[in-house]
C-alpha cells in the first residue's frame, strides 16, 4: 500500500468450512492462510457475509471441534488490528456471543449499512431477501428462534452437533422450484433498493453465483461474492474507489 492511501477492504462468504473431508478441508485452511496474509499487508477490514462454516452454533461451555485453525487465524487478523465483521448466513444457526467477546470479532444479522473512503455498502448474506420462498423464510424463523435455541443448547453437545449438521444439509439442499427466479431474486432485490435510496454496491453471497452487475440508473452495483466449495477460491476487495472480485 502506497503512502496517503485508504487500505483496502476485503470481502468474503459461503466458505462452508466442515463440508468436506479432511484432506480437502486442510486445502481450504491452507487457501485462507494465504488470503489472510494479504488481508494483513493490505487491508484494514474483512467483511465475512455468511455461510462462514457448513454449521455453527455456539454452545455455553464449549467451541464445536474441528474449527480450530480456522479460529486461531481469524485471532490472528485482529491482533494486527485487522477489523472483522461477521453476517449470519442461513447456515450460521446462531453466533451467540463468542465471536464478539472472545475473538473481537462484530457479529450482525440481516442487511446492514456501510460508509467508505467516500463510498456506500449494503451488505448482507442474502437468505430471506426479498417475495417468495415461504418455505425457508419459515425454515429460517424455526432454526434461529431462541426458545428452539435454548432448548438445542441443553442437549447432549455430540446430539445438537449431529442435529446442525442435518439441518445444514437441509438448507443446502433446499431449493425453489423455480431455479432461475432463486438466482436473480437476489439481483432483483437489489433493483428494486436501487429504485428506493443511493448507494455504490450491493454486496451479497448466499446463491453461490459470482459477480458484478450494474443495476439500473448506472450508479449502484450488485456484487455476489459466489463460493469456495466447488474448487474455486473469490473474494472481493475495494480498493481506491474500485470494488473487484479476485480468485487467489
């Protein structure tokens, strides 16, 4: 980064870590290691939209296994004072309070605002945004509701474990019937925010489909950050006033 320059701000979603098997697992950790040493030469921020994990939920008294490595290398982000901002995605059950207090880490929910170097984000995972797909607004409302959450938490943790993980496999394979109204509903909401106030970008995960798109007026633009699970490695940055989708 040049003198008198902004740091860049990077962005990420829908890495699944825990989907796959061990061996394609440690890949994955050893990719993100990579992306997170550019983060600390370059970045001030690092904007996690979803589906971070297959399955999370955080449990009182323990932090589900298998997620260590992942977790020692965000800690390591904020302790070179990198910021870190975590969306819920449909499957991030419930992120309690950990991220926040043990790691220094900002969880939200929803869409969520964002003023930059002169530039404004929304930003969001993307489940739940705009008409249609009753089936998993209700699916949604069921898994994050905190009576269902307080009880999930007083279950043997080997139980609730096993429990997220069909409910994971539940989401993944939940699909509207109409698959191309599922990949621009996303896009068609981000027209219609367009219409409604100004912003620059519209950041997105959650339909695993990446890229850019002008909207109409040609000053705002929607971003969908697509996914890792399929071999591919994006990210998006914004750098001196551009938003670019990078793979690794």
């Amino acid at each position: 980064m040049k003198k008198g320059e902004m740091p860049a701000i990077f962005f990420i979603s829908d890495l699944h870590i825990g989907l796959h098997d061990e061996k394609i697992e440690q890949l994955k950790m050893d990719n993100i290691e990579r992306l997170f040493a550019i983060i600390k030469a370059e970045g001030r921020s690092l904007y996690m939209l979803g589906d971070i994990f297959d399955y999370w939920m955080e449990f009182r008294h323990l932090i589900p296994k298998g997620f260590t490595r992942f977790l020692c290398l965000l800690s390591d982000l904020v302790r070179h004072n990198i910021e870190i901002v975590y969306v819920a995605g449909n499957h991030d059950f419930n992120l309690g309070r950990y991220f926040d207090d043990e790691l220094g880490i900002k969880t939200l929910y929803g869409t969520n605002e964002l003023l930059y170097d002169g530039h404004k984000f929304i930003f969001a995972h993307g489940d739940g945004l705009g008409p249609g797909d009753i089936g998993y607004k209700l699916f949604a409302r069921l898994v994050r509701n905190r009576f269902n959450l307080s009880l999930l938490s007083g279950f043997h943790p080997d139980l609730a474990i096993s429990l997220m993980k069909m409910l994971s496999q539940l989401s993944r394979r939940h699909k509207p019937a109409d698959r191309v109204f599922a990949i621009d509903r996303l896009l068609n909401f981000a027209e219609s925010l367009a219409a409604e106030k100004e912003f620059d970008y519209f950041v997105c995960g959650h339909n695993h489909v990446k890229g850019i798109r002008e909207l109409p007026g040609g000053t705002s633009r929607y971003v969908n950050l697509g996914t890792w699970i399929n071999g591919s490695l994006p990210y998006g940055v914004f750098h001196n006033g551009v938003f670019q989708l990078k793979e690794l």
